[in-house]
C-alpha cells in the first residue's frame, strides 16, 4: 500500500502530500498498516514517490499488485471523487483507508462527516467472481460501499456482468500504454433498472445511511452529515431518494424517506440500498455498520 505509512505514534503518513519526501521523512521509522512491517520512502525523477516493504507483507496475497499503473489509478480516483463533489464541499478523500474490522485496506476512499465510507477499489490485475464477492462482502460488512474500478485484466465481461448483477454498478478504467503521458477515462455500466450517476447514487448513499444511524435529520443536518449543501440535499431527498427503489416498489414510485414537521426519515416501504441487496450478510452486519460511523463520527460533528 504505498502512498500510505504509519509512524511511531500510529499516525497516518501520505506521502502525496509532501513536496519532498526523502528529506521530510529521514530518519522516521515507517510501519505498514496492516502488518506493521517496516516500510522505505521511494522517491525519485521518474517514480512517483511512495512506501514500499523491506520485507513481504503477508496481507498482500489478495490485494492488487504495487505498479505503477495502480498508483496511477488510485491518484486518478482520488481526482475524480473531488471533481464528483466540487461545488457541494470539501469531500474528504483518503488513500489506502484502514477497515480493521477485517483487515483489510481500500484503494481510495470517501469518507463523509456522518461515518459513511463509499470504498473505490482499483483492480487491474486478473480476479475472479469470487474474489470480488468475498471483497465486497467484507466491506459492506464494515459499513462500507465498494465501489469497483476494473482495468486491464479485470476489465473482463464476467467482471462486469457480476458487479451489474451483485452491486448495480461498476467502473472501466481505460489505461493508456504510457499512464505518465495520458488521460485515464471511465466508463461507467448499471443494472438496466438503475438509471442515475454515480455522484447521485452516492449523495443517495450518503444520506440513506445518515439516516440509518443518526435517525429523523433536518435538511441542515442530512447537508452537513453528506457533504452537501442545503439545496443540493433538498434536490436529492425530494428526487433521487423518491426514484431509487427497484423491482416491485420502482412502478408505485414510492420512496424510502418520508418528512415529519422539519424532520426526514427511513420508511419501511422497499429496499433504500437496491444495488447491493443480493449480496448475503450476516445477521449483525447492519449493526456493525452502524456502531463503525458512531464510532468514528461524533453527532455534534454533523
């Protein structure tokens, strides 16, 4: 994982944001986040800087190979969700985010002020079905939303097919020969039935689980809770969130929040989260979610 190290206090190091990071970093001990392995500054002319393992790291077996190509990708990502949200705020976009709770690290991640992460996992390298859906789970288990970028090898029509079919939606990520020299494009592919954006389906996301955890919010709060500003939260609960419901509920056009006095809610009428309702989870994992954003995010915050 090598934009990101931790030093001796446990405290996150990205190295994307240092101007130079040999000699800023000299002579601090550098661990890795998942193994706490000791970890080396790689900086030069041509490289772009980043960490690297003097030895093997045991967690790496299912992540995606350290290349060039990938740290492109992920620097690429990380643009593209603040470009997603410029004009709403200040999106807080983070490299290679923690998930303790199963141990694992997500390429990019967005993390909003109400504890919800939607996770962008930039895969490149040949997978299978399985190894996505064993990913995917882990993540949404964590409270978080995967979001999948396939290039390259992973781009393939199995791939995609599964993504539409287990989570609605999915990216293709269009790498040049020369990633130093060009522009990465996006190609984005839905279940039929899902007709929005990705930046509307993560406003809807976002407010959903704010929702869920905090419980009945005003327009102010669900805006500062999602990032957003009070017209664009007003825009997504009286459009997107009446539109988002699949299968049986989508043809009555009823939606999944409702308004008490200034006060919006969850209803109980269809399923607020459609695109990844196929995918099975424990029992807990709603709790688990729910405790992980609480945990992490203090109300008053909001």
């Amino acid at each position: 994982m090598p934009f990101i190290a931790l030093d001796q206090a446990g405290c996150r190091i990205d190295i994307t944001q240092m101007s130079d990071p040999r000699a800023q970093l000299r002579g601090r001990v550098l661990q890795c986040q998942l193994c706490k392995g000791e970890m080396i500054t790689k900086a030069g002319r041509i490289v772009q800087a980043h960490f690297a393992h003097k030895a093997t790291c045991p967690y790496h077996a299912e992540t995606e190979p350290d290349t060039s190509e990938h740290r492109a990708g992920k620097v690429w990502v990380a643009d593209w969700l603040r470009r997603m949200w410029d004009g709403f705020g200040t999106l807080d976009v983070r490299y290679e985010f923690h998930v303790p709770e199963v141990g694992r690290i997500v390429d990019v991640a967005a993390v909003f002020p109400s504890g919800w992460v939607a996770g962008c996992e930039v895969q490149l390298s040949a997978t299978t079905t399985e190894q996505l859906e064993k990913r995917s789970r882990d993540y949404l288990q964590a409270g978080i939303e995967p979001v999948w970028l396939l290039g390259k090898k992973a781009d393939t029509d199995t791939n995609r097919a599964w993504c539409k079919a287990y989570l609605g939606y999915g990216h293709s990520l269009k790498l040049p020969d020369n990633v130093a020299e060009a522009t990465i494009t996006v190609c984005s592919f839905s279940d039929s039935r899902i007709r929005i954006t990705q930046q509307d389906r993560m406003k809807h996301a976002a407010i959903i689980r704010a929702l869920e955890v905090w419980g009945p919010l005003s327009v102010a709060e669900i805006a500062r809770a999602c990032c957003l500003t009070t017209v664009a939260a007003k825009r997504s609960l009286g459009g997107v969130l009446g539109n988002m419901n699949v299968g049986n509920e989508r043809d009555t056009g009823s939606g999944c929040v409702k308004k008490k006095g200034t006060k919006w809610s969850l209803t109980c009428c269809g399923d607020p989260r459609p695109w990844y309702k196929t995918i099975p989870l424990s029992n807990d994992a709603e709790a688990r979610a729910k405790a992980r954003a609480r945990k992490h995010t203090a109300r008053g915050k909001m």
